[in-house]
C-alpha cells in the first residue's frame, strides 16, 4: 500500500511538470489534494471501516440523534463528512443549556464555546430551548444574555427551570424582561411557555400575547410576584388556543375562569393551582361555585390539580362549596374538618395526597371521601392515623379502582378487627392484586 501511495506520487510530480499552463506552486498544491483524496479512498478501501465514512447523510444524521452531545462533537472528529452531519440544522432544533457555578453546583455546564458556537451558526435552528440554572444570580445573567442573543430564533417551545431560588427572582427585572421580550417579538410562534419563579410582568404578557396568541398552548408560570390578576385575565382573553394553565391561587379570579369558559376558547385540558402560604394568617380570596361550574360546563374532562401549602387555620375560604378538583395535594398538615368538607364537596377527584394530618384518626373522613368521590383512583397518606377496620372500608368502598395505594404502615391503628400482619390480605382482597403497606427505611 505505501509502495503504491509513493509511485501515485511520483506520477503526479512527472505530470505536474509535464504541464507549462500551471505555475510549480499550484501544480504542487494540486498534488497534494489529490494525493490526499488518493489516499483517503485508499485508505477507505482496505479497512473495514470505510462503510461508515460512506453512510448517507440521513442515515449519518439517524445515528448522531441517539448520541449524546459529548459523544455527537467526538463522532464529529472522525472526518469532514461527520463534522458536516454534526452541523445538520434537525441536531439542533432541541437544545438544553445548562449554566452553572463551580461553587454553587457540582453539575457540569454547557462549555461557552459551544454557546458561542450555537449562537452563530444554528440560532436560527432552535426550536424547543431550556435553560437549567442553579441558585446562583451569575447563572441567571447568563441565560438572560444568551436569550437577549436569540434575535434570529423561531421557538416553538421555552422553559426557563431553576433548580434552586432564588436564581432568576435575583436578576434585574429590566434585564430578564428585556431578555425575554427579544424571545416573544422575534419567535411569534411560541406554543409553550414555563417561566416560573421570574420577573416576568404584565406588559411583558401583553408583548408575549400581540406575537404569539394563535399558537400558545401552555403557560407555567407559578410564583410570578409582578405579575397581576389583570395579566393573565389578557392571556386569557387573546389565547384562544390555550391548552394547560399553572399559576398562583391569588392570579385565580371568576374573571378568569369566565374567560377561559367563554364559546372563543378551546377547551382546556389542565389547570394546575397552587395555593401558597408566604406568612401565617394570610387572606384568601374565594372562588364562587358559578364560575366553577361555567367551567365545567365549557370543558368537562379539564383536570383542575391543586396544591395546598398553607396551614391549618387558612383553609377558611375553601372547600365549603363544590369545586371540580380532580387532584388534589396537601403539602402541610391539614386538619380533619377540612378533609370532612373535601369528602363533600369535590365529586370529581381522581387523586388525593396528604401528606400529614396529625393525630387524630381519619376513619370517618376516608370513609365520607369513597362513599362520595366515585371516582378516585389514587391516594397517598403521610404523617397520618387510619384504623385497619376503617381502611378496610374505604378500600372495599373504593373497589379495584384503586390502582395507586401508597400508605405508610406507621398510618395504619390495629383494632379489635385486624393487625398489621392481617390487613394486608383482607386489603388485597378487595383490591384484586398483592397489596402491602410502604415501610418507612431504617436508614
């Protein structure tokens, strides 16, 4: 083979000087792009890897879609070929940068050349972006500069994920609007939107809806202080199209839910609550039953999940009147006259999760719960107390529906019925699948 290679090469020098239309210097360059080609398809010829340096491009761009970005710019090494696959607008129309702090995060960031990079050459490519910062205040200035950047972009979907707070809440407010508002302008074709726990205001909505209402589907935006009831009433109003809302119970109004009702808008099919207490005693404002049922009237299948964070003595203003909850979940204690009145007045709940009650047992409330939630499927109990009789009950009232029982054993009381070692069967009985209580780990 080198044999060959050496008398292919002093072919080309006697052929070179043969000619007198080409000056030494070319003639010596075009020697040496041909020996290199020569060799190249020499070389590909006799090793048996030559049929992946002959994969179509679309095969070639198959592959790199399944390699992870590191192994993708390793592979992208090989040859000119897969350098050029490695630059194929499809590799980057999804893309998660992730921007973190040595000090503040043992996670590796997105190498900044490979920022700078994207920015020049596939800006325009992107099309499903995320940004995963850590706590750290130089990790939000970050991601708002490489936002501010995107003036050729077309996003079809945009999340901004802090893995800790307060990152974005940190940043100045006219930097992250600004930032943004190069994204709702220039994209105007944005169908999802996660922006929870920003800056984002009530003009910044106002410019994302004039760009972006006939294609937005879905809007997080939980823990959003500057942004007003009278914001997102003007999401609302504009996105007919909207799909899936997640906001704080205090952007919540009968407006709202009118609006989201009205015969312009689609039905919508998630509306996600979180009721959120900042400080002890705080005022809840209440929902009237009328703008709930307008609700259900207009989207019947709408899965309304709620989150409560609040203590005991703030659940005044809820529950006391139906409300179409389907999944509902107490983060704090929660006292046994409000899981009375859930038992009432939430007909439509599928799931329901509290995570710790005190002690006071739950025999009548779980009870009251599967006699008039016909539909509940899953349920999870924490820091709570059941009698094994009771939740014997409640399992034979709520019948093979049950396909999700999560229930610490510290949960469950033995009584004059049953023991912890009994339960379980009389429990898997009426479930019509093995069933054991969750063990809390000795570690």
């Amino acid at each position: 083979m080198l044999f060959g290679w050496m008398k292919r090469i002093k072919g080309g020098e006697e052929d070179s000087d043969s000619s007198s239309s080409e000056s030494p210097p070319e003639a010596c360059k075009k020697v040496r792009m041909q020996t290199s080609e020569e060799a190249e398809a020499a070389a590909a010829s006799e090793t048996p890897e030559s049929d992946w340096v002959r994969l179509p491009q679309e095969l070639l761009l198959h592959v790199f879609q399944y390699l992870p970005l590191l192994d993708r710019a390793f592979a992208s090494q090989v040859c000119r070929r897969w350098n050029q696959a490695f630059h194929m607008p499809e590799l980057w129309r999804c893309f998660e940068f992730e921007l973190n702090q040595p000090t503040s995060s043992y996670l590796k960031a997105t190498h900044p050349d490979l920022i700078k990079q994207i920015i020049k050459r596939h800006s325009n490519h992107l099309q499903y972006v995320s940004f995963k910062v850590d706590s750290s205040t130089e990790s939000a200035e970050a991601a708002c500069d490489i936002l501010s950047q995107l003036v050729n972009c077309s996003l079809k979907t945009l999340g901004l994920i802090s893995t800790a707070r307060p990152s974005f809440m940190e940043v100045p407010k006219s930097h992250f609007i600004s930032a943004l508002t190069v994204v709702f302008v220039n994209s105007k074709s944005l169908s999802s939107l996660k922006i929870d726990d920003t800056p984002v205001d009530d003009p910044s909505l106002k410019v994302l809806v004039a760009n972006n209402s006939d294609t937005l589907r879905l809007l997080k935006m939980s823990s959003c202080p500057h942004v007003s009831p009278a914001g997102i009433l003007c999401v609302a109003d504009q996105c007919h199209g909207l799909r899936e809302l997640a906001l704080n119970y205090h952007l919540l109004s009968d407006e709202l839910l009118l609006a989201l009702s009205s015969e312009k808008h689609v039905h919508l099919e998630h509306l996600r609550i979180d009721v959120v207490s900042e400080k002890p005693g705080q005022h809840f404002h209440t929902i009237k039953k009328s703008s709930w049922d307008a609700m259900v009237r207009h989207s019947p299948k709408f899965n309304l999940v709620m989150y409560f964070f609040l203590y005991e003595d703030e659940f005044g203003p809820f529950f006391n009147e139906e409300v179409p909850v389907t999944h509902l979940y107490f983060g704090r204690s929660v006292s046994k006259e409000v899981l009375g009145r859930v038992g009432f007045h939430c007909p439509r709940l599928v799931e329901l999760v509290v995570c710790a009650n005190g002690l006071r047992p739950l025999d009548e409330e779980l009870i009251r719960i599967a006699k008039h939630c016909t539909q509940l499927s899953a349920i999870g109990l924490g820091e709570c107390e059941v009698s094994c009789s009771a939740f014997v009950e409640f399992v034979k009232l709520c019948g093979r529906r049950l396909s999700q029982l999560s229930i610490m054993e510290e949960v469950l009381i033995p009584d004059h019925k049953y023991s912890l070692d009994e339960i379980h069967w009389e429990v898997s009985k009426h479930l019509g699948r093995v069933w054991f209580p969750d063990m809390m780990p000795t570690w």
